[in-house]
C-alpha cells in the first residue's frame, strides 16, 4: 500500500521571545484591538503585521493561538476591507504610497494565513491538548481561516493585476489538500466573512476567479465577479482525475487551474473542476434578464451587470482559444489613449470644437464703419509680395540686426498638443492578424485600462488605426503589457447631436464612424461614450460644412470606454426601431 504524499506547509518555528503586544488572554487582545485608531487604516495596517508577525513566532498553546486570532479577525477584516478601497481606483502605475499600502495589505494576508496554518499544526498533532471544544472543529475553522486569507492574496493581485506567487497557489492547494485528508472539506463552518461555508467552497472561490480571464475586467467589476462567485461556488463539483470537468488542478503543484485537454498526465492529486451545475442557473439567469431588458442579474445580495456574467458564462463554460497566431515583433509604435484623444487625433488633430463649425465661428459679416470688416473688391496685394531679400537690405548693415541668429531663433517648432492629447511611445510585444500585445514599460499612463479606445501608427507618415485594451497585465519590475484588438484602420471623428422631433437638444459630443466589415455584416457602425446613448437614438452629425441624420441600430458592442452600434441612415420611424432596441443579442460585452 502506497504512503500518502506529505503534506508542505511553510511556517516559522515558535521558538521567538515571549509575546509582548498586549497580555495574551482574551481581554487582553479584545482591549488592544478597542485602541486602534481605526480612523487611520495605514497605521493600523502596519500594527497588525508586525503583532502577526511576532505572534506568529511566540510560543503559545494551540487553542490560546486560534481564540487570539479570533479575537483579532473583525480588526484584521476591517483593516483589509479599507485598503482594498483605497487601493481599487488606482492606475496600474501607483504611487509609491499607494504600493506601499498593497505591499502591507498583501503582507497581513500571507501573515494570517501562516498564524491558522500553525493552530492546523499544532492541533493536529496534538489534539489532547485542545479542551475547550472538539480538536476536528478547531482544524476545520483554522483551515477556513487560513483558505481565505490565502484567497485574499489572490483576490489583491487580481485587482492589481499582479503575477500571484506560485508559494500562494502551493498554500492554498496543501491546505485543502490537508482537508481532505482529515474529511473535512464538506464540513459547514462559520465562514470567515460571514455566513457558513465548506474548505471546499472557500478554497474554490479563488481557483475559479483565476478562470475567468480577470485580466480583461476592471477592478470594480472583479469585486462584482468575486462576490457573485461566492454565491455561485457551491454547485461546482470537485472530482477525481477519472471524472470528466472543464478545468483540472493539481494539488502538489504550484499552479492554478488549466483546462483538463492541456494536462498531459493527471496524477492521483490532480482535482477535476466541473463547472456545469453551476453555470446552469447563471444561464437561465442571463436570458431572462435579456427578454426582460434588464441590464444585470440580482445572485443572493450581489447584482452583477450582464456584460460581466457574460463574461463568467462564457469564461468557466468553454475553452477559450486564440482565433489566430501570434508572432513575436518588438517595433517602436506611436499610440494615442482614451475617448477624446484619440477622437482629436483621428480628427487630424482637430479639437471638436475646431471640427463642429459654429455659427459664432464663421466668417463676420461686412460692416462700412469697421474699416477692418470692411469688403475688399479684390485681393489684398501685399498678399503676392515676395520675402524680404534680407543679404540685400539695409538691414543687414553692422550693427543692425544678425541675419543669422535671427533665422536661428525664428526656426518654426512643432505646436504643443492640448492637455491629454499627447503621443506617447509604446513597443510591440507580438502582433497578430486582430492586434497587437503592447509593452507600455514601467510608467505606464494612468489612463490604461480596459475597454479605453487607443489609436496606434508606426510614424507621422502611417494613418492612425483605432483599437481597444482588451486586457492588461501588469508585472513588478518590467512594467505594463496590454492586449489591443484592431477595429478598424480607417476611422472617421464626427461631432454629434441627439436629435428629438427634429431638433437637436443637446451639445456636440464626440462620435467615430468604423467603415463596414464582415463582422458589421457590410454596414458602417458608430462609436458612441459609455453612456447616453441607446438603439432607436436619432443623431445629427456634423463635421465642418458635412452633415448627416442616422439612427443608432443594433448594439453591437459595449466596454468600459465605448459603446458600438449599427448605423442605419436617415430618421426611422419608431416601429422601424423597435427591433433594434429589443434586438440584444449576439453583443459583444467586453469590460
């Protein structure tokens, strides 16, 4: 008979000077905690790591550790709680003080996580000495504890969009692996956050959140994601090897899931993840907000937008393959970043007031009193006269003025760009057919994230193409990477107006016109803001003496930055839109 495989789990030893934070009984850590400042969650942040951090090396009884820990946890979910709010508006390039607080808030993850890891070991090694309640309770509520400040460490570096460190993948994987060992894993217990909850579900949340290509989401939505995860988990099914499932984890590796096809052999530790049951419901779900034209989906106390359940759905229901090869290029590119820059630049560095011409812009009328805005009978004749010959001039005397310095300081200088327009400089990671992989370095713009509009062009020569960040992903030394998908080379800046009854009513906003393609099925489509606009819109565009009438059609796409609908000309009549507005399906919902 085979030996079971030993369990790795990495801890300090207890072999440290006695603790000396605050007296170690219940009240004395419960008067500790009442002290905090909790006004200043930075301060209290760096407080409870270094008391973890020293507890985790004091010498103390297994049960007296875990009620200490208890006793700590609301401080420690609050203080967590806080610099995850602190942290989740912030660009990918933050501040040093902002990286700071993600350094301690990760730290007290990892220290939690190590301070339950030990009551698991001590416990379990010597149960006898665990009194006040049964030995199996305290280990599953530690291996609880411990799952999730492990999960939390993964949940940070997803919303940073963070490499996760493969010894935190290995800790979670031993733990639960060490759960199932003990039978444990199906055992309800009071969750850390509240609630019940299982080692299974626990250890679950993260794993599937790693599916869902987090990379391609905004930060506030992989809250949402995580949240409406946590509702969801329970119905996935953990198998063996032998069972069929989606994706397929190893628990003596240091990974996270991959899909079952792409593992070459599956050992006796390798977990199958079937995601079936609970994709079931979510489905259901999502079509009957579709024909109820609601715009999100209510999973227990969580309301998640369609655009991200259809991420999940589509995520955990199928593998996800590349549509075409990537080839590796490293080539200088001039990029442009966000709605209105990239709007001016198409626009040949218009602004949009220069593109909409105004009444109060166009020519004044002549005036007989106003010598200046008097009409000329022809052309004014100094208008053909040539340069000033200044090698023969009287000015070019000694002592008049240096022809050559002169000319020197008259050199003409390129015209500053307005505030947020600027070209910055990017390299090509690889290229594809459908887009490139950006390599923006360690200063990447704050304006990067997914679903921004970006315009791309190799030099001044080369026409702008209009793309969007489709994912992005961050490393600790050798800065930003982002996913650009192409949508069209040929775009077009326009001004528009909403147009009820036939007038406009409201001020000119920025649009850009995509040329047809096979995906629009040959018609043009139309890039709209985030919000404001919706099929059935009648738009009056404008772009100086041009002017158009449409009507929005189909949506055909909607992210962070933009949406994306069918242009169909000229004003339709309400029953010629309806099926536009009701026709919601096949969108392409991309954060």
């Amino acid at each position: 008979m085979s030996k079971p495989v030993p369990i790795e789990l990495r801890i300090p030893p207890q072999d440290g000077a006695p603790f000396t934070r605050f007296a170690t009984t219940l009240a004395g850590a419960a008067g500790w905690c009442d002290a905090l400042p909790m006004a200043d969650p930075p301060g209290v942040a760096q407080r409870l790591r270094d008391t973890l951090l020293e507890l985790n090396r004091a010498p103390l009884d297994p049960e007296l550790r875990y009620e200490l820990l208890e006793t700590l946890r609301p401080s420690l979910t609050q203080t967590l709680t806080l610099l995850d709010r602190m942290l989740i508006n912030q660009p990918l390039a933050m501040p040093p003080r902002m990286q700071a607080l993600a350094a301690v808030s990760d730290q007290i993850g990892g220290l939690a996580c190590t301070a339950y890891s030990i009551c698991v070991m001590h416990a379990a090694r010597e149960p006898a000495r665990i009194t006040r309640r049964a030995p199996a309770r305290l280990v599953c509520e530690a291996l609880e504890r411990s799952l999730h400040y492990a999960a939390h460490k993964v949940l940070l570096a997803l919303n940073l969009q963070l490499p996760i460190e493969s010894r935190t993948w290995s800790t979670l994987h031993q733990l639960y692996l060490l759960g199932e060992r003990y039978r444990l894993t199906d055992l309800a217990v009071p969750a850390a956050t509240g609630g019940e909850s299982t080692l299974r579900n626990t250890w679950l949340l993260p794993l599937l959140l790693a599916c869902c290509h987090t990379g391609q989401l905004l930060r506030s939505d992989i809250n949402v994601l995580h949240a409406a995860l946590r509702h969801s988990a329970p119905r996935c099914t953990v198998q063996r090897a032998s069972e069929p499932g989606l994706f397929a984890v190893d628990l003596g590796g240091a990974s996270p899931p991959v899909y079952r096809a792409s593992m070459a052999t599956l050992g006796k530790q390798v977990r199958v993840l079937d995601t079936t049951g609970m994709l079931e419901p979510l489905t259901q779900a999502s079509v009957t907000a579709r024909k109820a034209n609601r715009s999100g989906v209510l999973l227990g106390d969580t309301r998640i937008p369609l655009p991200v359940l259809e991420h999940l759905l589509d995520c955990l229901g199928s593998e996800r393959e590349r549509g075409s090869r990537r080839v590796s290029v490293r080539e200088p590119l001039q990029a442009v970043l966000g709605f209105s820059a990239t709007h001016f630049h198409l626009a040949g560095e218009r602004t949009l007031d220069e593109l909409v011409q105004k009444p109060g812009a166009r020519k004044a009328k002549p005036n007989t009193e106003n010598p200046f805005l008097a009409e000329r009978k022809s052309d004014d004749p100094w208008s053909a006269a040539p340069d000033t010959d200044r090698n023969h001039s009287s000015l070019n005397r000694d002592g008049s003025i240096n022809v050559l310095a002169r000319a020197r300081t008259e050199k003409t200088t390129a015209p500053e760009l307005p505030a947020g327009f600027s070209v910055l400089q990017v390299t090509t990671v690889d290229a594809s057919p459908g887009g490139y992989c950006l390599d923006w370095g360690a200063t990447a713009p704050a304006a990067v994230r997914n679903g921004e509009l970006v315009c791309l062009r190799r030099d001044q020569k080369d026409p702008w193409l209009l793309g969007v960040v489709r994912w992005t992903h961050r490393q600790h030394t050798s800065g930003t990477t982002t996913g650009i998908e192409v949508l069209a080379s040929r775009a077009e800046s326009w001004a528009c107006q909403t147009l009820r009854d036939g007038a406009s009513q409201a001020s000119s906003l920025r649009i850009i016109i995509l040329p047809p393609n096979r995906l629009s099925q040959g018609r043009e489509t139309i890039i709209t803001p985030r919000s404001g606009f919706a099929p059935g819109n009648h738009l009056l565009l404008q772009r100086g003496q041009e002017q158009r009438t449409i009507t929005l059609g189909k949506q055909m796409a909607i992210s962070a930055g933009m949406n994306q609908f069918e242009v169909r000309e000229g004003l339709l009549a309400v029953e010629d839109t309806a099926t536009a507005v009701k026709q919601l399906n096949d969108i392409d919902y991309a954060p």
